[in-house]
C-alpha cells in the first residue's frame, strides 16, 4: 500500500504523521494533500532506516544533493563522507548519481548509510552496463532497463528520475526548434540516442505501466525527469521543453490514478525573468506536483561559483512556488564536487530555500530570522552562531579579527549596535 493510497482511503500513515510533527502542520492537512498528489514522501518499503521526508504544497522547501562516483573519480569512501557532510549541513534527500565503479554495491551503501530519503537515475546503470557488456548504449534492451529499475527499488531507493517525456515528438519538436546546447541531461541524451538509432519509443513512456506496477510494489515515488531542460538561456522555455512538460502533466495523472507518487522535474538553465512562468507553468500542465528544480542557474556565465547562479535561481523558484531544489556545487560544468564542495553547495541551496519559505510564508522560516536579528542586536555570539547555517565557520570569522569588546571587528568601537543600546537602552551589551 502506497502512501497515496494510504491518504486515499483516510489512514495516517507513520510517516505521514512524521511529516505533520515535524512540519507543525495538522495531519489531516498532509493526509489531503498526499492524497490529492500535491505532497508526496517518498518512502521505499525497503529502505530500513528512513527518517521520512515529505516534498510540497506548504511544506517547508527542500534541498538534495547530488551525489556519485563518475568514470573519472571513483572511491566509495570519499562518497560516503560526501552523505555524511550533506546531512551534516541540513541536505534533505541525496541522490545516488554514481557512474564509476560497482554502480550496485556503491548504491547499496549510499542507501544503508543513509537516514534521508536516497534517489537515483537507473538508466544511468542500464546505458554504462549496456556498454559494458555490449559495447554501446543503444544495445540496451527494455527487460535490461526495467531489471536495473527493479534492482534499485529492492536496494531500497526512495525516488527515482526517469525521464518518459523524451518522446519521439518531443525529439521533433527539438530538431525543428534548432538549439544552442540540444540536451544536457545524460539520462535524456542515454534515451535519445536508443531511440534515434532504434526507431522506437522511448521505453519508459510505451511501457510505462510496467514501471507504475514496481513503483507500486516498492513504493517509490516517481521524479518524472526533464531529459529536455534547458542545458543553457538560450534554450530556456522553448517548444521542446514545455512538449516534453505536457506529456509529463499527463503522465503524472496516469500515476495519480494508479497510487503512485510522483513529482515533476524542471530546468535546468532560466533567465531570471522565466522563472516564475516555469513555475506556474509546472503547477498548471502537471495539476500541482511537487517541483524539483534543478538549479535554476540563471546566467550561463558563473563557472566556479554555479553555487550562486544556480541559488539566485533557486530562492526565486522556491518563493513562486517551487518545492524542492536539487543543490549546485561550485564545481558545476567543471568537474565532480569533492566533499567541501558538496557543503558549499548544500549552504548556498538552503539559503535558497529558506529564503524561498520566507517569501512562501512556511510556518518558522520568519521567526528563524527574527531571533537571529535580535542576537544581533543583543551581540550575541554565541546564538548568533548556533542559528546560522554553519556555525563553526560563523565562529571562526568572528574570531579571526578580535574585537577589544563584545562587538565585531567590522567597526570597533563604533559598532552601531552598542551606540545605539547606550542611547536607547534596549539590551545591555557590555562595551
Ligand atoms: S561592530 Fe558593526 S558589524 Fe559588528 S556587530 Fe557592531 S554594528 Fe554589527
């Protein structure tokens, strides 16, 4: 049983009172809207030390890392203290994107060593194993892919990307559309290519029953993956994207109807301009599913600091109604992110976020800041640290520059705050 069908049918779910608690939300409220498929928890039966997690409509935004070995850089340690830093600094869900290596064995520890909810893209594993074994991508067969998707809901995987909007109209429609960067998705590009050189339909679209009936058996929640985002701003918006957003809208019905959960994908690369459009665009076509958005980055230009483009992006999208934004590290379109990498880019995402929950009006995201403004104001260090998102470094600056009072080096002995307490009289700083 599902948890959409669970909400169906009116039961509260361990989980989804989880969700209720630690979101100070009534549980019927999560009930309907679980049921409805406007929050979704994406909970594999399998996944034996899950702290569940739910994703949408007036929840609190949130933020996964990406993960993974690549061809290039393969050591499972490394991976795991990558898991471990992402917790560490409030990551949400974390994605299994490992392309190097024993891609199983390297899933399966993810997944073990991880209390948040783990997702993955199993053409990835099905296109390399397809190379491997037979030397190209376009030798995959559809029982293959569907195997490697079997294998990773019984690993306990809690989401999956799988990107059925690449149809072959939509291919048309990005030929006839002329594009700057075609597609950037791997998983998108793995699919393309099977189904050009094959002359057939995208398999995860014809059969996509077969993969309703193990989302159901397992359930895991779908994350209908955008294989036609935007790959830069000039792509942004055009007809291919939004092709490929339509046929998603439809599929995510198809899987409401069924019991399963899902969510919808989306860009990628937006001027700062389209990006409440895609938002709405996203609620309306796929009648409010969670949004995860990737990014949005929102210049092309940003190389080493995609952390930033990628969470100006995203604190817009999140306060437009975007639920769920997948982190950017600096190292995007550059290299893999190594660990502190992946810390920079779960701040930055969760800055984002946050900032997105303010403008949203998600239950604690303003009293958050305002009992940070008041240790402020009150040259509370040692509150002000424990309410940053990173209070060791918020600590190792202020100790860099002794201040010769309880202020900060930044004015001295001209901190506004102590001037203004000492003619005003509100708190009582002692310099
Ligand atoms: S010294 Fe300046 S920056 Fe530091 S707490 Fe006072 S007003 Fe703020």
């Amino acid at each position: 049983m599902t948890q959409l069908k669970l909400a169906r049918q009116g039961t509260v779910s361990p989980q989804m009172k989880h969700v209720a608690d630690k979101e100070r939300l009534d549980a019927d409220l999560i009930i309907q809207r679980v049921a409805a498929g406007e929050i979704i928890i994406p909970s594999n039966v399998r996944h034996a030390n899950l702290v569940p997690c739910g994703i949408g409509k007036g929840l609190r935004t949130k933020v996964n890392a990406n993960i993974g070995t690549s061809s290039d850089s393969c050591d499972l340690d490394t991976e795991l203290r990558k898991l471990q830093t992402a917790i560490a600094f409030g990551v949400d869900t974390v994605m299994d994107l490992s392309t190097g290596g024993d891609i199983s064995a390297i899933r399966r520890a993810i997944t073990h060593a991880s209390t948040i909810p783990v997702g993955t893209v199993p053409v990835y594993q099905a296109g390399i194993e397809a190379i491997d074994n037979r030397g190209a991508i376009v030798n995959m067969t559809v029982d293959e892919i569907f195997a490697v998707i079997e294998e990773h809901a019984k690993d306990g995987v809690d989401f999956m990307t799988v990107h059925c909007g690449v149809t072959q109209a939509s291919l048309v429609r990005l030929k006839k559309q002329g594009r700057t960067t075609d597609i950037v998705s791997r998983g998108g590009a793995f699919l393309m290519g099977w189904m050009l050189h094959r002359n057939k339909e995208n398999p995860l679209y014809e059969y996509y029953d077969r993969l309703l009936e193990l989302a159901l058996e397992y359930d895991f929640a779908l994350s209908l993956g955008d294989g036609l985002r935007p790959g830069c701003l000039a792509d942004a918006t055009d007809r291919a994207q939004i092709q490929e957003l339509i046929v998603l809208g439809e599929l995510v019905e198809r899987a409401r109807e069924a019991g399963v959960q899902t969510m919808v994908e989306g860009p990628g690369h937006l001027p700062l301009d389209q990006i409440i459009t895609n938002v709405q665009l996203e609620k309306s076509l796929c009648r409010g599913a969670p949004f995860y958005v990737l990014g949005p980055l929102v210049t092309d230009v940003g190389a080493g600091y995609d952390h930033i483009t990628a969470a100006i992006g995203g604190a817009i999208a999140a306060a437009a109604g975007a639920d769920f934004l997948c982190y950017v590290t600096p190292t995007e379109h550059l290299s893999l992110p190594g660990i502190q990498d992946v810390k920079e880019g779960v701040i930055a995402s969760r800055i984002a976020a946050h900032a997105g929950d303010i403008a949203k009006g998600v239950g604690g995201a303003k009293e958050w800041d305002e009992q940070m403004s008041r240790a402020r104001k009150s040259l509370d260090w040692k509150t002000q640290a424990a309410l940053s998102l990173d209070p060791e470094l918020s600590r190792e600056i202020h100790a860099r520059i002794p201040a010769s009072g309880t202020t900060c080096s930044m004015c001295g002995k001209y901190c506004a705050m102590a001037i203004v307490e000492k003619y005003l009289g509100i708190s009582t700083p002692q310099c």
